[in-house]
C-alpha cells in the first residue's frame, strides 16, 4: 500500500526539489546542521545513561544502546530515544557516502 501524498514524510536533510543539485554553500550548510544535530542526540542518550562506555572506554555501538532503549527506557520516552539512535545512524551513512563520493 502506498502512502497519502500528505502522509510522506521527508528528512529536512533531503533535497525538496527532484533535480536540484545542492551548491557548495547548501552541503556545508546541510552538514553543519546534522552535525548539530548528531551532537544534541549523543548528549540526550548519554545524559539518559543509555550511551555506555565499554571496558575500553569507546563508546558502545548503536545497537546495544537500540536493546538498551527498547527493554529499559520508559514507553513515552522510547519514540525520542529511537529518533535519537535513527539521527546518529542518518549521519554516519551521510558521512560513509560523503567519503565514498569524494574518493571517486
């Protein structure tokens, strides 16, 4: 089933526009923002105490802190705390892809 037209939903990270080649200005831009972003979800999950260190002191991967959320955090809270997990993963495939474009 395919959804209502004002049921699509987009990221503000995604062009609007089909065809439109982002400029220089708009990619640094863009960037500034999910990084801004990426930092204000790693803060929320660390400051709820599900972004745990491991013995070695490197930050525990995304899906123990995805179990964490889902078995620990409070249900009201839980929609919050998978859009923070989904707003770091957006960005670390930004990133990959970014690389990958830039190496070609």
């Amino acid at each position: 089933m395919m959804p209502l037209t004002s049921q699509v939903r987009t990221r503000e990270s995604q062009a609007q526009v089909k065809g439109h080649t982002p400029s220089n200005e708009e990619l640094i831009k863009l960037k500034k923002d999910m990084l801004s972003s990426t930092k204000q979800a790693h803060n929320y999950l660390e400051n709820q105490g599900y972004m745990l260190k491991d013995a070695q002191g490197n930050k525990a991967s995304l899906m123990y802190t995805l179990l964490l959320l889902v078995h620990c955090m409070p249900y009201g809270s839980l929609p919050r705390g998978i859009r923070a997990v989904a707003t770091i993963l957006e960005y670390e495939a930004a990133m990959k892809m970014a690389d990958m474009v830039s190496t070609m």
